[in-house]
C-alpha cells in the first residue's frame, strides 16, 4: 500500500496530547498486522459502544487481519478498515474507524481509498457497505440500495455462508437489531 502525504491530515491540527512525537509525521496507509488488532480493537471499542459499528471477539479481529488496513500517523495508529469478499465481484467495507481527535482530516477518506483500491486488485466489481456515515460514502461514489443487490442464484449461496456480515448485506430478519438505522449502500467500480 502507498503512503498517503503529509497534505492528507496535518499533524499540527491534532491536540497536543494526540499528536505524534515527530511534528511532521506522515500519515500512512499500509496492510495490517497481527500486532495492530489489539489497537483496532481498541479503537473499535468506544464506537460499538455508541451503537455505530459491531463490536466483535478478539479472535474475529486476528481472523480477519488480512482483510484490514490501518492508518498511522507517525507512531498511532489512527484509523482502520477492512474489506471482505462477499463472491466474485462484491466486497463489502467493514469496520472504518478513525480515532475521535484525528476525525475531519483525511483520514478515513484515505483508508476508504485504499480498499478501494484493494478491492479493483482482487478483480470486485461492486463494493457494499451498511453504515449510518451516508454522506461521507456518497461522496466516495456509494449510493442507497433497496432490495437485493445479487440474483437469486448468488443469492442462495450466500444464504449458505457463517458471516454475520453476509446475512447483513443480505438483509436477514434475524441481523435487524444490529442495522437498525443503517443505510445499505453500494459502490460500482
């Protein structure tokens, strides 16, 4: 994964306490590793406690570590998002976080860049994504869905996989409680 500039998210507009040792501290964009899932956990945490994502298990964390990208502004890491294959030619964006104090500044827009451009190298042709953010993935491309994304066939198949996340993107009653006011929305590449 590329580095993405200084001009994405300047240092010094972060609160002393949160700012990085080094005042020119890029921030960068790079795959996740084992070590960072107890910091994205963390990260994860505050908001699954506001309702806005789903807090998962540890072990769903370290499961999924190759699915995720983190944002690290110098030393902190600041933000973080994963992309999971549903079938051939959709993924859905799961779990963009960026710390409280880093918000506004760039941060997820250059994660959500860089799944996306994860997604056009695993051949995905459709991206989905449930959250109550629309105006921020409006303005990355996504737009509303209303029923079914998929054909009746994939459709199926998909009824047949163990992920949460799937019966999520699929709109099963027994999800409800977990998407309650989320917007479903889709993105093709």
């Amino acid at each position: 994964m590329p580095s993405v500039s200084t001009e994405s998210i300047a240092p010094s507009s972060l609160t002393p306490a949160a700012a990085p040792s080094a005042p020119s501290a890029p921030l960068t964009i790079r795959p996740a590793r084992t070590s960072d899932m107890r910091a994205v956990r963390a990260l994860v945490t505050p908001l699954a406690e506001r309702r806005i994502l789903l807090q998962k298990e540890a072990v769903s964390y370290y499961e999924s570590t190759a699915d995720f990208v983190v944002a690290d502004l110098g030393e902190r890491l600041v933000g973080c998002g994963a992309i999971h294959v549903l079938w051939e030619d959709l993924a859905e964006v799961r779990t963009l976080a960026v710390a409280d104090d880093a918000l506004g500044h760039g941060v997820g827009s250059a994660l959500l860049t860089a799944l996306i451009d994860r997604a056009r190298t695993l051949g995905v042709r459709r991206l989905f994504c449930l959250t109550f953010e629309t105006a921020f993935f409006t303005r990355h491309g996504f737009a509303p869905i209303d029923g079914q994304a998929v054909s009746p066939e994939v459709y199926a198949e998909l009824l047949r996989s163990y992920d949460e996340g799937v019966a999520e993107f699929l709109d099963l009653e027994r999800v409800k409680p977990n998407t309650l006011g989320n917007t479903r929305m889709l993105r093709t590449l």
